[in-house]
C-alpha cells in the first residue's frame, strides 16, 4: 500500500512544528506509523555548505528564534539579484533530489503516512511572488515536482507569528506570507485559517478526511472549517 504523502507550510512562527506532532500523534492513536521528514535536512541539497554561507557571507546567526531569546536571520530574506538566481539553481537539484527521496520513501514503506516539516512550496514562497518571471519558474519547478495526498499552507498573522518567532524583519514577514497566498493560486495548497492550536488541529484533520474517509474525525467545534 503506498504511503500518504501530507506537507506543512507556512511562514516562520505559524505553527508547523506543534501540528505536525499533534497530527502524528492522531495518526498513531489511528493505528498508522508515520514518518516525518524535514526539508531542509532531508532533501536540501548542499544544505551545509548552504547554512555555511548564511553565517559567513550573509551575517546571519543562524539561530531559532524564542520570545526570550530573539535571532538575527539574514538568509530567504536577502533577495539581490544574484542571490536570487543562485537559490533558483538549487531549488532545480532540490525538486529532483526530492523526486528521488520520495520514490525510496514510497517503496520502502509499506502504508502508512509520510509528512514533510516544509517542502518546495516553502522554497519557492522566498522568491518575489509579485513578479511574473518568479511565478513562471515557481510553476516550472511545480511542475517537476512529485504529487502529494494533502498539503497544508498554515496561515498566521505575521505580527503574531514574529512574536512567537523573532528571526525575521516584520516587512519580510509581511511579504513571505503574501508570496504563500500567491503561489497557493497555483499549487495545491489547502489553506488552514490562524487560530487556537487545538482548532487548527481539527481543521487539518477534518481536510484529511475529505480526501482519506478511513480517518475519524474528532468532536470539534462546529464553527471550525478546513
């Protein structure tokens, strides 16, 4: 039986990371194994050499951010030009490092659920959505990209999800949560509305259940749409 393939995204502070536990612990109680897969440290290629050039180069810190303890990120959020056609080349080798990854994940699980902590939709949100030349090369790397059973942009407020978070300017906040909006008009992204983390989680499962009706839904409150 093939695996699901389920994604989360969204900007810094959104929320991924408590979801994403709280879905496999849902999924588990199911009965499901799961196994969860990073972007950044599973697929990414030259992701050392990547961060490397982070710290030294762009003056990044290279820290997670907490309210007690804000980061200085300075990474997605330097778009010079250069930088910009650099990062295009490796998102190319990342889709077809992932086509590989996934291949081996799927032939080597036997059902099951795989999800991603980030995938390419969140590589490519870096770019400048606005512009026309960045859309058509976000719609050619989709392109090339493999299929997933759901994949989850999960919205927040950028001024509440820097709180939470403290890494990156307001203004890049700002801009990386409308570069997911757009790029949702593209790719299949189901947007999950900000909210209370248990709400969220209903919201997530109540969409996994429209595409896989074997999965129960929970008592939730009755206002909470996917």
């Amino acid at each position: 039986m093939t695996p699901l393939l389920i994604t989360f995204s969204g900007i810094d502070g959104a929320g991924k990371s408590t979801q994403i536990e709280k879905l496999r612990e849902y999924l588990t109680q199911q009965g499901l194994s799961v196994r969860i897969l990073t972007f950044w440290d599973n697929v990414a290629v030259l992701s050392s050499l990547r961060s490397g050039f982070s710290r030294k180069v762009l003056q990044s810190d290279g820290q997670v951010g907490s309210p007690d303890k804000p980061a200085n990120r300075n990474d997605k959020n330097s778009r010079s030009f250069p930088l910009l056609v650099g990062r295009s080349l490796l998102h190319l080798a990342d889709v077809f490092r992932l086509r590989k990854i996934i291949r081996r994940e799927r032939s080597a699980a036997n059902g099951g659920v795989i999800i991603f902590d980030r995938y390419i939709y969140d590589q490519l949100a870096a770019l400048p959505m606005h512009h026309w030349l960045a859309r058509a090369y976000a719609r050619f790397v989709l392109s090339l990209a493999p299929n997933t059973d759901v994949s989850y942009l999960l919205d927040a407020v950028p001024e509440e999800a820097r709180a939470r978070k403290p890494e990156y300017p307001i203004d890049f906040m700002r801009q990386y949560r409308s570069s997911y909006l757009e790029l949702r008009k593209f790719a299949p992204l189901s947007l999950i509305a900000a909210g209370d983390p248990d709400n969220v989680h209903a919201a997530i499962v109540a969409r996994l259940n429209a595409v896989v009706s074997k999965f129960p839904q929970p008592q939730v409150d009755s206002t909470v749409t996917a």
